[in-house]
C-alpha cells in the first residue's frame, strides 16, 4: 500500500515538471516568435514574416496545450468524477486537427 501512495505522489510530481517545461516552451516560443516579427518587419523580408507566422501557430499550440495541462492536474469533482485528466489529451486532438488542416490548406 506504501508504494502506490509513493508511486501516485511521484506521478504529481513528474506532471509539474511537464508543466513548467512546458511553460518555458511557450515562453521561449513566443518572444522568438516577436523577435522574428520585428525583425522581418525591419528587414522587410516575406521569407522571415512567414516564418514568425508559423512559429505564432506554434506558440498558439504549445499554450494551448499547456492551459489544458494545467486544467488536467485539476482534482475529480462531483462534475468531473474521474477528474481532469483527459484534457491534456483534448490539447493533443486540438494540435492534431490544426495541423491537419494547415496542412490540407498548404497543399490546395
């Protein structure tokens, strides 16, 4: 009986830690993702304007899926009985459809 207490409190521990890392991704992300803008905008190039697009829809994903995460470490209530934990997998199908159709629209 220790060891499922031990191995249930470990679980919590490791899906902070995915939290904040993704957290940092998201962070990360973003102020690249301005940096790439203003300088495409000071160098007028289209390639690197693009490209901040792309890592913007990047940002937009990776926030997404960490807002999920960290409503997916919710406790179950009388609502939810088995708890949050499938939203983080709702984020996953999220991403999944987007890209789907970005790419559906890239290739058309």
């Amino acid at each position: 009986m220790h060891s499922h207490n031990h191995s249930h409190d470990h679980s919590h521990g490791r899906s902070s830690d995915a939290s904040k890392r993704i957290g940092w991704a998201f962070f990360l992300n973003v102020v690249f993702t301005v940096i790439e803008f203003v300088g495409g905008w000071l160098t007028n190039s289209t390639a690197i304007m693009a490209d901040a697009v792309h890592d913007l829809g990047d940002s937009l994903s990776i926030g997404t899926s960490w807002g999920l995460n960290k409503l997916s470490e919710k406790d179950a209530n009388r609502t939810f009985s088995y708890g949050y934990k499938r939203f983080s997998l709702l984020g996953a199908l999220i991403n999944g459809v987007v890209l789907t159709i970005g790419s559906v629209w890239i290739l058309i």
